[in-house]
C-alpha cells in the first residue's frame, strides 16, 4: 500500500495517495515494525496534499479570471 500512495502521489490521484498513505502507515504501526514503507507512506501523503492545494489553487484562479473577464 505504501508503495501504491507513493505511485498514486507521483502521478497526482491526490485523493487515493491521501487515503492509502494513512491506511499503509497505519498498517505498518500494527504490524510492530514487521511491515515497512513508512517514508513512502508519507510522501504519497504529502504529494496527495501537494496535489490538493495545487488543484485548489488552479480552479480558483480559473474562477477569479473567469469572473474578470465576464464583469468586462
């Protein structure tokens, strides 16, 4: 799983990298140390949020000009 948010994270699925990333970490601290792939875990996390913020960003951007051009 952990190497699924990291894949998830690059490509940008922002949503499914946010949620395997906490399902891998949280699997990982059950196992006792067994399972590994903590640091991918958590950067599938942190690009998933990447992505997010960066999506929000780009919509409301679009918005605010969409809004400029059509009050022209």
């Amino acid at each position: 799983m952990a190497i699924a948010a990291l894949v998830c994270g690059i490509l940008g699925v922002s949503a499914v990298a946010i949620i395997l990333g906490f399902v891998a970490r949280s699997q990982i601290r059950r196992s006792g140390g067994v399972e590994r792939g903590g640091g991918m875990a958590l950067a599938g996390i942190v690009l998933g949020f990447v992505w997010l913020a960066l999506s929000l960003i780009f919509t409301i951007t679009l918005l605010v000009l969409a809004h400029s051009v059509s009050s022209s």
